[in-house]
C-alpha cells in the first residue's frame, strides 16, 4: 500500500515572518508568502512585520484563498532602560482582545518616535504608563524570545527570566537555525536556558522572503537600509538564504521533533481573524431624543425644503425616500451624519465644499448640502452609491479648497480625538525613477551616472528602453553590471518603500480606531495615519471619509471674494447665472486657459467640435476626454450623431432608456450599469459589482464572468451576438477608466463657474488664479500672458503698491486691474511681505531706507525685491535698486536709524533682455515683452513664423513655429505620442509629436526650452495643430533666461 508522502512530512507553523512591509527589509510581498506557505503545506503561517500590522489585510484575503491558517502578529527590537536595543520579542494575537492590544502596543511605540521609527521600552510591558495599564504583561498574546545568534549563556538566562516574569504561560524560546557558523552551539545555549527556566522552545526560519532565489533583491534592500553599497555592507548582509521558506523536510532534519510540533501548539491558541472586526459609526452626532434615523430625516427634509423653496418635486420626494430606506436598512445613518456634520463646520466657516463621485447620485447627500448636483437635473443611480448585495459602506469624496483644508482636518482631530480618527495610510511603492537610484547606489554605480540614468527615464519607457537609456549615459548595456542593474530593478518595481497619508481618507470610529489598527506618526506636523491603505479598508468593508483638496475650489472663492469686493455687496457661487450664452461661446472657442477641468489640449481639441451649449453637454464634455470612451470608440460616433452625420439608432426601447440622452453611445459609467440591468438581467447590486470589476480588472482579473453573464442575458432578451459583443467591447473598454455622470455633473458646475468668472470677470480670475497657485495645467507666466491677451491690465509688483497676494486695483475706468503681489518675488518670506503691508498702511515708504527701517528688512529681503524690480517706484531701475538696496540695508545697534550720506551714483539701466532675463528669474514671467518679440528677427531669418500667422495656415500646409515650451503631455491611452504646447509672442502653438519622432528625437522634446518644430499644419475647424516631423533644440537663443514647462510625461 503506497505512502503519502507529505503524512510522512513534519507539520510545521511559520511563526516568524516578515514581508516587504517590514520596508527594505522583507523581500516578498504577503501574498506571495502566503502562497508558498500552502504550496509547502505548512499549517499556519504568522506574518509578523517589525512593529506592524501594515501588510496583514493582503495575506488575510490571500489566505482565504488558499484555505491557510494565518496568524497575525508582530516583533519589537525592545529597548533597554538604556535605550539600547536588548532582544527580538514576537507577539501573536490569541483572539479579538489580544489583537487589540498589540495594536494599541503598536501605535505606542510609533506615536513616541519620528515617522518611519519606534520606541518600545522594557518598561512598557511590565511597569506601563497609567494611561496603557490594561497592556500590563500585554493580555490574550503569545509571546516568544528570538535570542540573537552566539547570545552567551548569562545574558539570555537573564532575558528569559524576566520573559517569565512578564508573560508567565505564554512565552516561549524560539530557536533560529540557519546553517550559520556554531548553530550547535546556539540550539545547545536556547535548550539549556528554556530546560532550567521550564520554558518550551518553538522553531522560527526568521523568514523575509519566500524563496530562495529572493536573496540578491534581499541584498540589494539591505544596503539601501543601511545607506551603502552591498560591497561596503560586510557582515551585515546575510550570510546566506536561508532565511525563506524551507520545505518540511528541511527543517524535519534540522529542528528537534518537539520544537517543530510546538508551533502547531501555538497556532492552534491563535484563533483570531481579521473577519472578527467590526467597525461601529460615531454616534455622538445625534441630538438627544432623536434616533440616528429619525434625525438624518429630520435633517434631509430641511435641507431639501431649502433646496426647492417652491415645493419639493414628486420625482425627488420618492427618490429621497427610496434612500433613505436603503440607508436605514444598511444602518448607514451615523456615516451620513458624519459627512454632514464636516460639511456644516467647513460651510460655516465660510470655506468652499463640494461632494463629488457616485455620492453625487444621492438625493440625501444633495439635501444635506453634501453635493451640488440636482437630483431633479440629473439621471441617478443611487445602487452605484449603495447596493445591498455589496453590503460594504458608502464612499463620499468632499472636496475643500486646498488652502483650507487643513482648518477641515484639524477640526476631525479636535472633534474625535487622535485615537478615534486617523487619515488613511498610502503605500508608497518603487517608481522607475526611485528604483533606478536606490539600486544602482546599492550596487556601488557611480552617482553621476545613475543620476543621469534616473533623469532620462520616463513613465512610459518599458525594460527594453532601460537599455537605450544605459547606452545613452554611456554604460554598456550588455555589461554585468547594466544587467544586474536593470534586473533588480525591474524587480524592485512596486515594491513597497514607506508608508505615506492618504491626501485626505479619514476613518473615524466609535471608540478606539487604535485597537482596530494600529496608528503611527505622519511626516507632517499634528497628523497621524493608520497602517492601512484604501484597498485594505475597502477589502475589510471600515468606513472611509474623504476629505480632498481642490486647488480650483479656492479660486472660485476667492474669486467671488474679489468680486464681492468690487460691487460692494455678497456674491456667492450661486448667484453666478445659468446657461450664459456668452459663457457657452467662449467654451467653443476653446477660449479656456485656466478653467477647471477642460484646459487640457485633449479637452481644448473636444471644445470646437462638440459646442457645448448647455450643462449636460459640459457634463458629456467633461467626461467624454477619459480613457474609458477614447479606448471604447465612443468619440467619434457620438460626435457625428451630434453632428447629424450619422442617424441616432437604438437596438431596443430599454437601450434607449438608457442611451438616449448620449444619443446612443454609451459614456458614463452608470450606463454601462444600466446596460447590464436592463439588457442583460442584472440586479442593481450585480450591475455595480461590474462597474467595481471593470475598476480592478487589471489588478484582479474578475471581468472575464461579468461578461458571460452579460453576453448570456442579452441573449436570452433577444439581442443579436454582435450587438452583446459590441457591448461587451464597450465594457473592456471602460474598464478602469469609466467616468461615473454623477462625478462629471460635479465637476461640471466647477468648470462652469470658472468658465463664467473668465468670461465676465477676467481680472477677478487671474488674481483668483495666481494665489491658488500651484494648480492646473499652465504656470503664472501663461496665465498673465492669456490674460493680457484678453485686455486684462496686469500691474507689476510694488511696494508701495502690493500687498501680499495679487489684488484688484481701481484705475478710475470701467475695468480694475490687476496688481502682482509680494508673493511672487522670489525667496521673499511672508513675513516680510505682511510687514511691508503693516508699514505702508500708516504711510508711504519715503526711500528704501525708510522701508527697510519700519518694515524691518533685512538686506536680503531688499536685494530680493530690487531683483524683482519691486523697489522702482523708491530707487528707479533694477540696478540702481539694488545699489540702494545695499546702502539702504539699516545697520544694528545705536546707528540702525541714522542715514548714509553719500553722493548718488547712477547706474546704466539695463537692456531690455536684460530686464526680461531678471523678470524670469525672479518672478517667473515678464510683464515686459515676450522674449520671442526679441528673437523674431533672428527667427525670421530661420523661417520660424507665429502662432498668429499659422492660425491663417490651410489644412496640410507645411510650417515651421518656434515657441516657449509650456506643457508637455503623453496621456496613456495616446499610444506614445506626446502633445506640447508652445507660446510665442502672439499666442500658442499646438505640436502633435508622433511616436516615431519621440523616439528619435526624445533628447530635444524632452529637454528643450525653446523648440523649434518642422512639420505639416492641420486644421479642421476651429481645431489646429502642428503635426511634428523634426525638432530643434533653441535653448540656447534664450541665453541666461530660464523658462520651465509644466510636464505631465
């Protein structure tokens, strides 16, 4: 009779395990570990990160998988009353309990040191601080000892005896045999010590990868830690690698029989799962008297009575209370509070907030002032909000103006407490760029060259193109080291390097978040983050608050401030007028440099060919430029339907239902839902389930049975085979890059208003722009030359003049200007510019020396505004400026207010290049004449001609343009090709730079900041472009002038 072979097999529990959340230590991702554990057919594995819970969402769901037993855990370098390091200690969670505390041990080690460290003393599990009493002996968890290899006899007795002290009946020995030098010798120290004490001994790999075949990767993640070359790294590399999970057999010879079968013993003590935690609402929020229920509606109907003064329409009354059952149902009601309670704070403080995403498909969220979207306006699909075969929270984004959002967060944490909210954790992961350095220093690269190899990367070049980039910088590809280089690196990518915040995921619970995961420090001041990221908060279905910054929120309030301002009475967002005809016709033009959202030159080229005329379209607008529609096919033939060019057609009345109002082509995200459900026999919980299938198909393959259930039931309702694939088509097309309606109906009304506050209130927006600055798509200099371009006066900076921020300044006509602020001036502090603004309000600066006296400027300070040519209306031109700003700098002491006599010296004034030269470095623009004003004779000569020449130019027309590079874009769905935008003196120039052409001539694309561009003009319409066949780099012409572009590449 035959034997199974693996029944002869030890049964063995890995009990200590770190993965690569132990950053750049572990070298195997969790699930990864996972896998190997079950192929190896161990009984249990613990994943045991140092000081960290981060990576055990992913082996958990990992593990359900493989039907594995994990154990959740950890390990502390424990400190002595010295602070230096004493032992290893591996604590694993017996139950819910024990879970808890080791994250409440966690977050108190990480909270009482810096950001990516922590801090665990003896103390804190014997004699704990009266606040951590309950961690005394740290209850319902196993702990074991890992003795350091060679430990001599006295001082492991010594480290175990007070293991017993602290954990009596729940601490062992672990013994570490790694075929290192003298492990005899250590197995005899371990047995010796636990037999006299009457501790077990439990066997342990201390395992940070998987395989074997990890150990050069392992290497190459140690002397990064360490901050070495792996030459320089000596003893401290392992020995060998032996520190992966080893087959049973292996350590069947190598363990004693006792020390294997102990870790079935312990694991079968750890019982608890993730599956066991349960997220509990904040519920302070309800007045007393009143039920979470009862008080959402309570709210809802008030806010809806606001919102439709007039009575609240049919549609939207059933609507509402659809929701409000379901969210009853759901017990949804103190996540609705909570979101509305944040709201009302931020509105109350007069700082602008918008929801936006699938909560836009709420009627509530709409009546609770939430989002901005009617409901009575729009076409919902509250199941992509929530669903009740999904049974997992709701997402609502709010997005606040990014200059405020902090007064936002600040508020949570004050409210809530730092152990009941936490922003959510972000993985950072390797990046081309940051693998390329990290490896090639690991591996001892000259820095110059790998800076140079790192700086030619891009986003988009794959491990082939790390080859050309090798050779470019001048290191053969074929070499060793090229090899090793590119090896590891590639397998380096997405490897997770440190853990970073969320920009504003918040979780919020009833009670302690820190015993449901762990919290640690963030690297800004008063935050503090979780060690889980979104996706492990969404696998374990925990409440997510998002709290986002929005740059363009911030203009239109300051905006409206402005304008507020110069009326003299409040106008508010809402008071902006609806479906402004001159609004619309400024949009088709393409007239849209710095409004939200459709500036791109994607959306720029869409805007003369689609006209919108009214906000639906704007929503199509702003939702149609996405990958989704672009990779489905669905432009084109939705433009020639609006166009009249092609018939509007529908395969049945329930697709029309669904398609109409795109006139047929599927464009948002809740259409293809739609799709599903009425075509295909979904469920509204089985049609989101396929829109969240869609978002992840790449990541986890699960699109593949939606589709046979969508083919099979458009079949069974009688639609052809090609109609279903076609869909089906559609549906891979969107996957991942579908844009929801309800998202694009919010950020529609945000590229409305902008687009009327450009329309109507130019200098409002400009100055609006420039101190919501960094935002967008184009820099200040652009935004002051499109500005000036559209007859807004542009004041430059002065300090008799300025304050800090760009302001409106009345000139006595019918327009005001607007005055460049202190701000701008390069290197000024704000402090600097608030006191120059304090002084000048009690009276005008006599002379530089009077400003410097009373707004305590240092030399700096006035050198820095002479260089801006802030000081012209004191001292004259820049260079006689700055020779006053030298002598006018007040000395200290008793002669700070004595003036120098001397006789005035006059200086040259500069040239106009010279001026423009200084404009650019210490402003970032000129207010002066475009630089290529300058260079069109030289230009001229070459044949370059301006944009407002080849604005002229008949379709296919060969051309030459020169301009300023601005933006560079390569979107991914664009198949290589790379889109620049350049400027001269009389505009913009669109270039298209196909993929042959960046491949040859990617050193000038790339690095060029005045290019000169041969190829052949297109036109069709209003829409034109230079289609690129050779580049030419002009730098130079730009002499000591410095022109940065904004790349998206």
């Amino acid at each position: 009779m035959a034997t199974n072979s693996s029944e002869a097999l030890p049964a063995y529990a890995e009990l200590q395990c770190v993965s690569n959340f132990t950053f750049l230590r572990g070298a195997s991702h969790p699930e990864e570990l996972v896998a190997r554990a079950s192929q190896l057919g161990y009984q249990a594995l613990a994943l045991t990160d140092e000081c960290s819970v981060a990576g055990v969402v992913r082996a958990h769901t990992e593990a359900k998988k493989w039907g594995l037993h994990l154990v959740i855990g950890s390990q502390f370098q424990v400190s002595d009353e010295s602070g230096r390091p004493a032992f290893t200690l591996i604590a694993l969670a017996q139950n819910r309990n024990g879970y808890g505390n080791l994250c409440e041990l966690i977050t108190l080690g990480r909270t009482r040191a810096a950001k990516g460290s922590y801090c665990l003393r003896l103390a804190d599990f014997t004699q704990p601080e009266p606040a951590y009493a309950h961690l005394r002996g740290l209850p319902d968890c196993l702990v074991l000892l890992a003795p350091k290899h060679h430990i001599a006899k006295p001082d492991l007795l010594q480290q175990a005896q007070w293991l017993c002290a602290a954990f009596p009946d729940r601490a062992w020995l672990a013994l570490t045999l790694l075929h290192k030098s003298r492990d005899a010798q250590h197995r005899s120290v371990v047995e010796h010590v636990a037999h006299s004490l009457g501790l077990p001994v439990v066997a342990t790999g201390d395992v940070c990868m998987h395989v074997r075949s990890r150990k050069p990767m392992q290497d190459t993640l140690t002397a990064i830690r360490l901050r070495k070359s792996i030459a320089d790294c000596g003893f401290e590399l392992a020995p060998n690698a032996e520190q992966h999970l080893r087959a049973r057999l292996r350590l069947g010879n190598l363990y004693p029989p006792a020390a294997l079968a102990e870790t079935l013993k312990i694991a079968a003590r750890c019982t608890f799962s993730l599956d066991e935690l349960r997220y509990e609402y904040p519920d302070e929020l309800v007045p007393a008297g009143e039920t979470a229920a009862s008080y959402l509606r309570g709210e809802t109907y008030l806010g809806a009575h606001r919102r439709f003064p007039l009575g609240i329409p049919a549609q939207v009354q059933q609507q509402l209370e659809h929701e409000l059952a379901l969210i009853a149902e759901m017990a949804y009601e103190p996540y609705f509070l909570t979101v509305y309670d944040i709201v009302r704070f931020a509105r109350g403080r007069q700082i602008l907030c918008q929801g936006r995403g699938s909560a836009a498909n709420s009627a509530v969220c709409y009546c609770l002032g939430i989002t901005e979207v009617d409901p009575a306006r729009g076409n919902l699909l509250f199941e992509r909000f929530i669903s009740k075969e999904r049974n997992e929270p709701p997402d609502i984004d709010v997005d606040f103006e990014h200059q405020r959002r902090e007064e936002v967060i600040q508020y949570i944490y004050a409210k809530y407490g730092r152990q009941r909210a936490a922003l959510t954790g972000v993985v950072i992961s390797y990046r081309p760029k940051s693998v390329l350095r990290d490896v090639g220093k690991a591996l001892g690269v000259d820095l110059g060259l790998v800076d140079q190899v790192a700086k030619s990367h891009r986003w988009w070049d794959g491990s082939a193109a790390l080859a050309e980039r090798f050779a470019e910088c001048g290191l053969d590809p074929s070499s060793p080291v090229a090899q090793h280089w590119a090896d590891i690196a590639q397998k380096l990518l997405s490897f997770p390097r440190h853990l970073s915040q969320h920009p504003g995921g918040f979780i919020i619970a009833r009670g302690k978040l820190l015993r449901l995961v762990p919290i640690e420090n963030a690297a800004m001041p008063e935050r503090s983050v979780v060690q889980w990221d979104k996706d492990d908060l969404d696998a374990l279905g925990l409440l997510k608050v998002d709290i986002l910054a929005l740059g363009m929120l911030s203009m239109i309030r300051r905006a409206l401030e402005l304008i507020s301002q110069q009326r003299g009475e409040r106008f508010e967002l809402q008071d902006i007028p609806a479906e402004d005809p001159a609004t619309y016709a400024m949009i088709g033009r393409a007239d849209t440099v710095g409004v939200f959202q459709i500036e791109s030159r994607a959306q720029m080229s869409m805007l003369p060919r689609l006209l919108p005329r009214t906000f639906y379209d704007l929503v199509i607008e702003v939702a149609i430029i996405r990958p989704g529609p672009i990779q489905g096919g669905m432009i084109h033939p939705y433009l020639r339907r609006r166009q009249g060019l092609e018939p509007v057609t529908y395969p049945s009345p329930a697709i029309e239902q669904a398609l109409a109002r795109t006139l047929g082509v599927p464009i948002f995200q809740e259409q293809v839902m739609q799709i599903a459900m009425l075509a295909g026999g979904f469920t509204p919980g089985e049609a989101d389930q396929l829109r969240r299938a869609m978002a992840a198909w790449k990541r986890k393959g699960q699109l593949d049975k939606f589709q046979d259930k969508l083919t099979q039931g458009m079949r069974a309702n009688g639609y052809s085979e090609e109609f279903a694939q076609q869909i089906c088509q559609q549906v891979q097309g969107f996957a991942e890059y579908g844009f929801p309606e309800s998202h694009a109906a919010s950020f529609a009304l945000l590229a409305y208003a902008s687009s009327w506050l450009k329309c109507h209130e130019p200098e409002a927006f400009l100055a609006a722009l420039l101190n919501s600055q960094p935002m967008g798509f184009y820099a200040p200099a652009q935004l002051v030359q499109d500005s000036r371009r559209h007859g807004v006066t542009v004041l430059p900076v002065d300090v008799q003049a300025s304050t800090w921020e760009a302001a409106l300044e009345d000139m006595g006509r019918a327009r005001p200007a607007v005055r460049l602020g202190l701000n701008m001036v390069s290197g000024l502090a704000q402090e600097a510019g608030f006191r120059i603004e304090e002084a000048r309000a009690i009276e005008p600066f006599a002379d530089i020396h009077d400003l410097a006296l009373r707004a305590q400027l240092q030399r700096l300070d006035l050198e820095q505004l002479a260089d801006a040519n802030a000081l012209a209306s004191l001292a004259g031109h820049r260079r006689q400026a700055l020779w006053q700003a030298v002598a006018g700098a007040p000395d200290k002491g008793l002669l700070q207010r004595a003036a120098i006599a001397e006789d005035e010296i006059q200086l040259p004034a500069p040239s106009e290049a010279d001026d423009i030269v200084g404009d650019y470095r210490s402003l970032g623009l000129t207010l002066g004449r475009h630089p290529l004003a300058l260079l069109r004779p030289v230009l001229a000569k070459m044949r370059f001609l301006p944009a407002d020449v080849l604005n002229t130019f008949a379709d296919r027309q060969v051309a030459r343009a020169c301009g300023i590079v601005t933006v560079r874009q390569r979107p991914e769905t664009a198949k290589g090709v790379v889109f620049l935008t350049m400027e001269d003196e009389t505009g913009a120039v669109n270039v298209i730079v196909w993929r042959d052409l960046v491949d040859r001539q990617r050193k000038e694309l790339l690095g060029a900041s005045l290019l000169g561009v041969y190829g052949i003009w297109q036109r069709e319409g209003d829409v034109r472009n230079l289609v690129a066949k050779r580049l030419v780099d002009l730098s130079h012409l730009l002499g000591r002038l410095t022109a940065n572009s904004r790349d998206f590449c």
